[in-house]
C-alpha cells in the first residue's frame, strides 16, 4: 500500500480556500450525519505537473480542513494541519490520515487532534472525517451517573432520536471517559449499547467535546457498530 504525504499550502491560504469551499453562516449538530466535502480544481490551469499536484493538495487540504470545521458548533473555527499521509484504500478512494489543531470561538488554544477520512478521487469529495480530539492524552474513567456522562448520553440518544425517527431507540452507556483538551474544554468519549426494540439491538460508541467554562457541549457525535476507541491501544493515528 503506497504512502505519501500531501504537500501542505501555508495556513491562510487553506484559510482562504476554506471559506470559498465550506463556507457557512449556521451552527451544524455534529451528532447529524455530514455529507462530504468537495474539494475544488483551482481556478487557473497550472503550468507544470508539479503545480498540477500542489493545486490538487491545496484542494483536498482544504476540503479536509473544512470537514472537520464543520463538527463544531461554533460560528468561528479555526483549522491547520500538522501532517496528512495519503494511503491508496482501492483503486478510486484514497484514506488520509494526520494530525491537526484546532481553536474554537474566542478560545487562545489551540486543541490537537488526529484524523482519518477517505478522499473519493472520482467525485472529488472529503468524507466526513472521523477525529480524535487531544490525542495521546490518558483518559479518566467518569461514574455514569455524572452530569457530564449523563448529558452526553442525552445528547447522544436525541441524535438517534432524530435518525431514527420511524422505528423506538434508547441508548445506555457503559463505559465513559474524560480527556483534558487544554484548560477550557474536556473531551469525553464513551461506549455502549443502542436499542432498537425489536430490531435488536447494536454497540455504540459516543465523543464529544465540552467547553467547561460555557458549560455546554461544542461538539457531539456518534457511531453505531464496534469501533475502536480513542484510549485503546490500537486505535490508528498518525504520529511522527
């Protein structure tokens, strides 16, 4: 499987890139499913090959950088990649896989995160890409009654809710940890088990982000189906 990295423009440029490819005015609920995003040719034909490819990599960085800016419910977020690596998934998808920071609202900090999303070389789209927020820091088990465990379970089941409008659905969590994501925000990442009454019932796994000094969340998502989890051992980010 060949690797190579994706040759990264200066920050204001993706900047610039990402306002014209994913701009927008509303707050997005990060527990919605996202379709993904384009990632645009450059308006002008470029001269040689090698401008050919950075015009490419300036593209799928930004379309990248603007899926990821779209989990927050945040107005302002500022996104800049560290690294991406480009791996061939199949003969028309490609995965990327990276490392990135970020910085929500009026917040000075900046909070690192890994990534894994798959670039569809055909339609030229960034799928919604799957982060993990403060990567490489040690998770603390939280009692599943706390508030913060408690409110994410709620956040989490309305999103099923909502998905799954046509058929009942509860979710339980089972296991719930916390992260420190710089001194303002705690990221808080569980597992557990989603129930469809008669259908049956299927594994869950539910992240979010918590700005401690609002006290509200920033950030809620989910999947359903085993996955690994952000304090296991095997979970798969990039890192140099």
């Amino acid at each position: 499987m060949r690797r190579t990295p994706l040759a990264l423009l200066p920050v204001a440029t993706l900047s610039l890139a990402v306002a014209l490819i994913a701009g927008r005015t509303d707050t997005v609920d990060a527990a919605t499913p996202q379709k993904g995003v384009v990632a645009q040719a450059a308006t002008t034909a470029p001269g040689t090959r090698m401008e050919a490819e950075q015009a490419l990599d300036a593209s799928v960085a930004a379309a990248l950088i603007g899926a990821v800016a779209g989990q927050f419910e945040e107005d302002d977020v500022e996104v800049r990649l560290v690294d991406v690596d480009v791996e061939e998934a199949s003969l028309r998808d490609r995965q990327l896989l990276g490392r990135g920071e970020l910085k929500l609202g009026d917040s000075s900090e900046w909070i690192p995160f890994g990534f894994e999303a798959l670039y569809d070389t055909v339609e030229s789209v960034v799928s919604y890409p799957r982060l993990t927020l403060a990567d490489g820091s040690e998770a603390t088990p939280v009692a599943l009654d706390a508030s913060i465990a408690t409110t994410l379970s709620d956040r989490a089941e309305a999103a099923l809710v909502d998905e799954f409008a046509q058929q009942p659905v509860s979710l339980a969590l089972e296991d719930v940890r916390s992260v420190d994501a710089g001194e303002r925000y705690l990221r808080v990442d569980a597992s557990g088990t989603a129930d469809f009454g008669r259908e049956g019932n299927a594994a869950a796994q539910v992240h979010g982000l918590f700005d401690q000094q609002e006290n509200r969340w920033v950030r809620v998502s989910y999947e359903l189906g085993e996955a690994p989890q952000p304090w296991a051992a095997d979970h798969r980010v990039a890192s140099r």
